[in-house]
C-alpha cells in the first residue's frame, strides 16, 4: 500500500534536519504499530520519500511525502495512530492512498512558495527597487558549494506585500495579496508588517533557495521568518 501524507512542521521541529525527520517518521510509524516496508539488503532502509526537502530553520503547511506498507490500512485509523505518534511540532494534513505505479514524488515536483515575513522594519521603496532590479536582470549569479550557478531562472515570482495580524491567533496574515505596496505609510495600515512572496523552482537539480533570494536583495535571513506554504506538482488533481 502506497500512502501519500500531506503534514506541517513547525515549532522546534523546523530546527531539526531532513535526515533527522526521516527518522521521526520512522519511529512514529513504529509507535503506531504501522506494518511499514524495508527495502532490501544488508542496510534495510524504510520505503519514505519526501517530495522536497525542507531547509533548515523554515516552517511549513505543505510537505508531502510517500510511505510503502506491507498491507492495507485504513486511513482514517491511520490517521489518527500516525498523529498520535508524532511529536509536537508535525500535524498531519491530509492522508490519502495512492497507485504504487505512479512516479516517484520527487520528481514531480515543479516549484514552491513561500512566505516571508520581515520582523524589522525595512526601507520599502528600496526592497521594491531590489525586487524589480532581481526580476528585470538577465542572470544573477551566484556560487553553492563552490560552484556558479544562475538563480534568476530559478526565481518564478517575487512581490511584497502588507500583512494584518490574525484575529485567530495574533499571527500575520496578508491583508491584500495581489498588491504590492510602494510606501511605507501604505504598509502602515498592516502595523508594520511585511511579507515577501517567492514562488521558486524545486525540480531536482534546478531549486531554488529562499535565504538565497533574501540575500540578492539585501534582507539578512536572521531578521525573517519563513515559511513554505505551497508545492506545486506536475499532477495538480491533488
């Protein structure tokens, strides 16, 4: 049985690293009692894929990830075993079977988005002149481990936006998405909030990084918060 998992991370859970959340799941499944498949030889490794790793540092509400059992489940009980089994920090989305002989997850992944949101007070006609500087050049290059690359193609949209804060939880939200804010008295009408939209590539060998883009325009990735709110899939039925 092929089980596709949409869940959050957040908390002190985006602290810990892709291997590491490998091993959450793992465990989780064997607190469930889950019937979880191995692969084969002398290092059995459990049959999970993620769709794309998660940076370091950054929340989410939009992983995705594949999980092999040796037999059927149902998937309400599933739910409901797995989340009880997870840490604090990982909330289950959405569990749903798939067809074993669809394409592996990862690559069918074409891009992700995200927010980000400025915890200090920025020099908005200069962040609105950065942004149109990145999405008007040609190239920008960059280096990634000692390699040269170009991050403008990787770069599907960049604006900024005013946030409001949540009447729900006091958290910030986007007051008006489609429209970028030139002034800074515009954004006042968010009390200050600022959020930068990215929708970048995330196919293999082609992704980009947010702490990447943050940089080209000038926002060091201590003053952010960052979060990965959508994957955006080859299939988009789902």
């Amino acid at each position: 049985m092929r089980v596709r998992i949409t869940f959050s991370k957040s908390g002190a859970l985006k602290y810990i690293g892709h291997l590491d959340l490998n091993m959450v799941w793992e465990r989780a499944t064997r607190r469930a009692g889950l019937p979880l498949a191995y692969s084969q030889g002398f290092h059995p490794q459990p049959k999970m894929t993620f769709a794309s790793a998660l940076p370091l540092g950054f929340s989410s509400h939009c992983e995705v990830m594949d999980m092999r059992l040796n037999q059927d489940e149902d998937l309400a009980s599933l739910f409901v075993q797995l989340q009880n089994a997870l840490p604090a920090g990982i909330g289950i989305i959405k569990v749903e079977s798939v067809d074993e002989h669809e394409p592996a997850l990862q690559t069918q992944v074409l891009s992700a988005e995200y927010e980000v949101i400025l915890k200090e007070t920025p020099d908005v006609s200069s962040i609105n002149q950065k942004i149109d500087e990145v999405m008007a050049c040609q190239s920008l290059l960059r280096q990634r481990r000692g390699k040269s690359y170009d991050l403008r193609p990787l770069i599907e949209a960049l604006s900024l936006t005013p946030l409001v804060p949540s009447v729900e939880n006091g958290d910030p939200t986007p007051a008006h998405p489609p429209k970028i804010q030139r002034t800074w008295s515009e954004a006042q009408g968010g009390e200050g909030y600022l959020m930068v939209f990215m929708r970048l590539a995330a196919r293999e060998g082609a992704t980009g990084r947010p702490e990447e883009v943050l940089d080209a325009l000038g926002i060091p990735i201590e003053h952010t918060r960052v979060k990965r709110t959508r994957l955006i899939f080859k299939n988009q039925a789902w």
